[in-house]
C-alpha cells in the first residue's frame, strides 16, 4: 500500500521511526513536510498527488467526514499529575469547577477529576460539540466542553500542556480560568487575558473603520474553507458601497499578505484563531466576521449621523 504519514509540528520528530516500521510492514511510505496544525488540515492534496491510498495523520481526533481514505493515531500523552496538589492553593473557594484538555491528555481527565473529588471538589466535565469528539475535551475553534457548563460551575480548569487552547476556551467562558500545565510546572489564572482581548478586538474594529478595500480570506483546508461566508462577507461589503475580494491560499503567509498593498483591511473565514492571535502579523486589521459586521454597522451609523446633522442654513431662515 501506498501511505502518506502525516505529523503535527510537536511529533514530526517521531516521523522516521512511524516510516521505517511501516516500510518493514511492506508499504511504500511517504512524509508529509508541510505544516500541520490539526485535523482540519489534512494533507489530501499531496496525498492525492502521489496517488497515495492512504493518509496516516497522526496527534489527532477525525475533525470532520472527508472523500479520502484517512487513518487516525491518536498519540496520547501521560502528562505528570504532581502538580495537582499545588493547584488546589488556587481553587480554594471554588466549590464546583469544569475540567477540560486536549485530544493527547483525555485519557488522564477521570484521574484528575478523582484527584479533585477526593479533595472536595464538584468536578463537572462538559459535552463536546461541533469538531471536538470527547467530553471534556477542546481544539483551539472548539470550546464547546467549556462554554457549555459555563453557568453552573464556579471555574474552569484547564489541565495539560501550552497555552494556545485554554485561551480559545477563556474567551467563550465567563468564570475564572486556571490552567494547570504541567510540563512547566505551572498553576496560572489567566482570565485576566479576557479583557485584553477584548480592548484588542475593540483596536482592530476602530482601526478597520476607514478601510475601504477588504480582502476576505479563503483557505483551501479541509476543515478551514468556508467560501459561503467569505460570500456573504462580500455581499456585506459590497452593499455598503466599498469593495472586497476573495483571497484563496492553502496556508496563509503573512509577508504575501502584507504585500498586497490594495487592501486595507482582511477579514479572516479560515481557521478563527487567525484573527485573534496573528493580528500583528499583517500590517492591516485582520477581522473576524463578527469584527467586520460591527465595522459596517459603525459606517452605516456614522453615514447616518452625517447625512442627519442638522442644516445650519435652514435652520436660520
Ligand atoms: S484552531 Fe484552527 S488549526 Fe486548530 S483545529 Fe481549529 S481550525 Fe484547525
């Protein structure tokens, strides 16, 4: 058989190892060298190019039904739980908390949910939703396991390693939000980092009110390309009298983005943590669909404002 292997950047290291057993097993191996940042970025178009008859992609959980053969390897984790202990300083006070982590930690979740309960602790595990397959489980565009029991626990616990998914979840929650990472040996509060991004969002949208040129971006990801968005987006733009474009790429690279001059603002349609954590990458406000209706609505108010204010010649007959 004729096999694509396909690793997100943190196993990439363990790639030769996969091929050369798989070789021995009879197969014709090939390795992806592409960035991968999760399911949603299957490597279909190479492996398709090669006539591959299967894509092994590994680290994650199927994101969502695609037309090629994918095999998934989970590639769990045991992360170290002596940091447990410590963690129960910072909780003190919070009666009833949720407990969410990644695909490579989800196996730990009931041995850390023991570990609070033994220690007094309410433990609520939400359902996942949308791209996440666990309970308790998140991807960086999926908090659904933590939104989803938002209202009935007093804090949310995020255990297992980097910051990238606990900050996707903080800003769809609404209580306090510690991360217990234990590869740094690390209890942090983070919801302080809420309103940060908030006023940044804020920044982005002010900034964005005198674009007039919008480059909506497509990407041609498996589980990133929403062209019917970036459709609507356009239509939205284009009725309030300015102009937008699609931009398609697979990968976006922001010195190609910020080489095209014309646009004075991009509104993102790929993966949403783009707009949130690579805004100072391009040199325009990169807006999420959100951010770009608020924009228009902002411009259609001032439009208004002006057209309404009062005529100070008919006004003095
Ligand atoms: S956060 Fe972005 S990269 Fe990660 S799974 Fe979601 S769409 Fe893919």
């Amino acid at each position: 058989m004729r096999i694509l292997l396909q690793f997100p950047e943190g196993l990439k290291q363990k790639a030769l190892e996969h091929a050369k057993r798989m070789e021995a097993e009879g197969n014709e191996v090939f390795i992806s060298a592409s960035p991968t940042f999760g399911a949603c970025d299957l490597a279909l178009d190479e492996a398709r190019n090669i006539k591959a008859d299967k894509l092994v992609h590994f680290g994650h959980a199927e994101f969502h039904k695609v037309d090629f053969n994918v095999e998934y390897v989970p590639y769990p984790i045991d992360a170290p739980l002596d940091l447990l202990p410590k963690s129960l300083e910072a909780l003190n006070g919070y009666s009833t908390i949720s407990l969410v982590t990644t695909i490579q930690h989800i196996h730990q979740l009931e041995a850390v949910k023991a570990f609070y309960e033994s220690n007094g602790k309410k433990v609520v595990i939400g359902r996942p939703y949308g791209f996440a397959k666990r309970p308790g489980q998140i991807l960086g565009c999926d908090i659904g396991s933590a939104a989803s029991v938002d209202r009935t626990v007093d804090a949310h616990v995020y255990f297992g390693g980097g910051m990238f998914h606990p900050l996707g979840a903080l800003l769809n929650t609404t209580k306090p939000f510690f991360v217990v990472e234990p590869f740094e040996n690390k209890v942090e509060r983070i919801d302080g980092y809420r309103d940060t991004y908030r006023k940044r969002s804020r920044g982005k949208v002010m900034r964005a009110l005198k674009s007039c040129r919008f480059g909506i971006l497509v990407s041609t990801k498996n589980g990133q390309h929403n062209m019917n968005l970036a459709r609507i987006a356009k239509g939205m733009i284009e009725r309030a009298g300015l102009s937008a474009e699609i931009l398609v790429a697979n990968t976006f690279d922001f010195m190609s983005l910020n080489n095209m001059l014309e646009f004075d603002a991009f509104v993102n349609t790929a993966c949403p943590r783009l707009a949130i954590d690579d805004i100072e990458r391009t040199r325009a406000p990169l807006l999420s669909a959100n951010e770009l209706a608020e924009v228009l609505r902002y411009k259609a108010e001032l439009i208004t404002q002006k057209n309404c204010a009062p005529n100070k010649d008919s006004q003095n007959p």
